[in-house]
C-alpha cells in the first residue's frame, strides 16, 4: 500500500499486524507495524526491468543472427549453386553468361552485408572518415537514379526526379557517404513498393543563405510503415517484420547507418508512412554551395567493379605478389594479364622479402609489391617494416581482407604506401597500378642499394 510519511513523502509500505485478545480470548484490535519498502519495490522494479530489456535484446541478437545466416545463405547458394552449374560441359553460351551475371550479383550482396556490419562497427566506433570533396550534385543524381531506375524498372515501378530549382552546382560533401544515403532510400522505397512510383525530388531551401539546406525527398507507394514502428526504424537490426516469414530480403542494417551517416555529414534524416500508402524519407543536408572545379567523380571509382576487361592502354611494370591464398593467385594473374604488368608471386612473406632483395640485385627490381597483410612466415607488416629498413623505396600496396576500422592506418605505418580491401575489382586494381606505376618500367629506378646480395636483409 501506499502511505505518506510523517515528512510528507509518499511510499510504499508492507504491514505486519496482529490480532489482539482480552483476557478472555474476545478479539478487541490489532496492533502492528508499517515497514516501509519503497527501495525493495523499486529495485525488484527495476530489475524486471532490466530483465525485459536483456529479453529484448536477447530477441533482437536472436532475430539478428538468424537474418545476417540468411542473408549470407542466400547468396552463397547463388554463387556456389552457379558455379556448380557452370561446370556442367556443353553449356550454351548465354547461359554460361547468365549463371556468370547470377554468381556476379550474389557476390556483391554478400559484400554489401559485410560493408553494411563494418561500416556500423565503424560508425558506433566513432572511428567513420569522411572524405569531404567538392562534387557535382548533377552527376550523384544521375549516379543513384541510373541503379535505382534499373530496379524499379525491373518491377514495373516508375522512378522520377523532381529538381525544384534553383539547385546548386556542385556542393562540398562526402560524396561516396551522400550517394550511400541516397541509394540506399532507394533502394528501400523499390524494394517495399509492388505498384506504383518512386520519386527523388530535390529541393533547396533558403537558397543562398547562410543555413541552405539541400533536401532530398524519397518517396513510394509502397507497403508503409505501422506508425508505432516508425521512430523504431532507424535502430540497428530494426525491421518492421522481423519473422522467419518475412517477404523481404535485408538484415536492418541499412537505415540504422544512413541516419548515423546523415547526422555526421552535418544533416538530418526523418521519415514519415501511412500504412498500406507509402512513405517519404527526408535527408537535410547543410550545404555549402563550392567555387572549386568539381573532381571528377565516377560512381564506385572505389569500389569493386570488375569492369568488362577492356583496358584503355595497357600498363607496363614488373609487379611481386605476395600472397599465399590460390585462388586470390589466380584471380590476380588473369587481371594482370588484362591490364598489362609482369606477376610474379611469393607464397610467404620471407619469400617475399628473399624475392625483392633478388630482384634488385639482378638489376630488375620490381616496380612495385602488392602485399597480403596475412602471410605465412612472416606477415605483411613485418615485410614492409623489414623492406622500408632495408631502404626499399618503391610502392608497397597492402592487399587485404582486414577492412576493419583502423587497419588501413596499420597498414601504412608498417611502410605501405596504399592499401586495397579485398574483394579487389579489376577497375579498382588498374586505378591503383595506374597511380602507382607512373612513369615506371621493368628497368625503371633501382628502388634500393644491394647490400648483401641473395640475403635478406633488416632484423
Ligand atoms: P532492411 O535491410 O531490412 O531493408 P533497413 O534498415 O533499410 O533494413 O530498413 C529497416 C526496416 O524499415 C525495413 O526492414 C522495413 O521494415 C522498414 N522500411 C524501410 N524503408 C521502408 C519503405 N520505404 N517502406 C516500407 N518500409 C520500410
């Protein structure tokens, strides 16, 4: 029962009391006492509680888990299903062409779940660089509705831009986090839309004052979202169904990113639904309207397009691989042998170190090293610490399926001078030999002095 005690205060208060006789055994009262457990009531509150919310979040890391399985399960049936189909012998060749397109679109979904965990690890981290550039707002326009178009199109959707100008040129933003943003309501806003439209529209409000914002609406017509689900939607692993029996693909990963994404780019991301109407997704993004010639700013410059193999000009150089996994061996000679350099390969990094001494030695040093991180015998950070300490000072390119938060660092503090995340595309690799092969050739600079010839040299 609640009580007030004699200072006022309310609380809660357990009462012992007992019957009292005369002396005849008539019951003539009670007397007893008032205990107060206002602190035992509260801490039994708050320990249920907390039960609650370890239950909660026991469901959660439940559902979570059996989503992220799916989520990889799915692919890699594609990929290792095709693969099996597309050793089968007689295969017509547009089929050998679509299994190759199946295993190809699977590849990228897992990759994008494992970017999609990384990047919230990152983010929750507070370790996410952003990389503010000037860019034309035209061309990330085009970039994010020329995919999302594909999509919708493939659905029988419609997908319009409506620009409301005057619209800026070009903005100072991350772009690579902006396109992520918007591809990602996109892609949403196709993936739960069954009939109906798409649209981005584009707006700027207070044009030329100093708080111009650039508002970017996505809109559907889809399924909606229950309005108690909607300030729910940008948790992590939130997903309005979660069941074993949902309809749509995911693992709740993305929204969670593009609000964390939207608040560090300076902006804001809100979302409004009606159910079984559509929603509309808003990112406000301050803008700071940029003088600077844009860059030049080709969408997944970065990233893992495996290209079509057709190479504008071949590259010449004589490239040492160090890397002991074989299947990333092969894959590797066939790109090189697309893009034009010599491949030679150390299986480990002692190897590797052996092998560059040699090559100076002979007169031919290599015009640069691509080094796995993970090696046998001795890592990669160990080989490049080793070669900067013996004066090696040609490119040194870490290779490596450690994409975490702060391993692109590690990286360059052992000596490297760049660094690619597995899985490496062939767009992405001539990009980076490019850059680094400049004005080399197989009998190019000698990148260090031969010291003790056929030893390796260092600790
Ligand atoms: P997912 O990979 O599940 O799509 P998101 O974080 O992108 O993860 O979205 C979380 C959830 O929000 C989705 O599972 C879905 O329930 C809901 N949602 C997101 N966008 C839309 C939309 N345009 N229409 C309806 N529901 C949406």
């Amino acid at each position: 029962m609640t009580v007030h005690r004699a200072d006022g205060r309310p609380c809660v208060a357990m009462l012992l009391a007992s019957l009292v006789r005369n002396t005849h055994g008539v019951p003539v009262g009670f007397m007893g006492s008032l205990f107060d457990i206002t602190d035992r009531v509260r801490a039994e509150q708050a320990m249920a509680e907390a039960k609650q919310l370890a239950e909660a979040a026991n469901r959660a890391k439940t559902e979570f888990l059996a989503n992220v399985s799916h989520e990889l399960r799915t692919p890699m049936t594609g990929i290792l299903g095709f693969s099996e189909l597309l050793g089968r012998p007689g295969l017509p060749a547009d089929q050998q062409a679509e299994f190759l397109r199946l295993i190809r679109q699977s590849g990228e979904s897992l990759l994008k779940l494992v970017n999609g965990i990384l990047d919230l690890a990152r983010i929750e981290a507070d370790r996410l660089t952003l990389r503010k550039t000037s860019c034309p707002l035209e061309q990330i326009i085009g970039d994010v509705t020329t995919a999302a178009g594909l999509e919708a199109a493939s659905k029988g959707l419609q997908l319009r831009v409506v620009r409301q100008e005057p619209l800026p040129e070009t903005i100072l933003t991350d772009p690579q986090r902006l396109r992520q943003i918007l591809q990602n309501l996109l892609q949403n806003a196709v993936k739960f839309t069954e009939r109906g439209e798409v649209c981005l529209s584009v707006r700027c409000v207070d044009h030329e004052q100093p708080g111009a914002r650039l508002q970017f609406a996505v809109s559907d017509t889809g399924i909606g979202i229950p309005a108690g689900d909607l300030d729910r939607i940008f948790l992590p692993f939130f997903q309005v169904d979660g069941s074993a029996t949902r309809r749509y693909g995911g693992a709740g990963l993305g929204l969670a990113i593009c609000f964390r994404l939207a608040q560090a780019l300076g902006g804001e991301l809100t979302a409004q639904s009606s159910l079984g109407q559509g929603s509309t997704f808003v990112f406000a993004l301050p803008v700071a309207a940029d003088d600077k010639r844009p860059e030049n700013l080709t969408p997944g410059a970065a990233g893992n397009d495996a290209g079509s193999g057709n190479v504008p000009t071949a590259l010449r150089g004589r490239v040492l691989l160090a890397e002991d996994d074989p299947t990333t061996c092969e894959l590797l000679r066939h790109m090189f042998q697309q893009l034009g350099p010599e491949l030679e390969v150390a299986e480990n990094g002692r190897q590797a170190c052996e092998l560059a001494e040699q090559s100076r030695c002979d007169g031919r040093p290599y015009d640069l090293i691509l080094l796995d991180m993970q090696l046998p015998l001795m890592n990669g950070y160990d080989v490049a610490a080793r070669l900067r300490q013996a004066g090696w000072q040609g490119p040194l390119i870490a290779v490596t399926a450690h994409a975490m938060a702060g391993d692109r660092e590690r990286c360059l503090a052992a000596g490297c001078d760049d660094y690619l995340a597995k899985p490496i595309g062939l767009a992405q690799l001539r990009e980076t030999l490019t850059q680094h092969l400049a004005g080399k050739s197989a009998t190019g600079d000698i990148p260090f002095g031969c010291k003790h010839p056929g030893q390796p040299e260092g600790n």
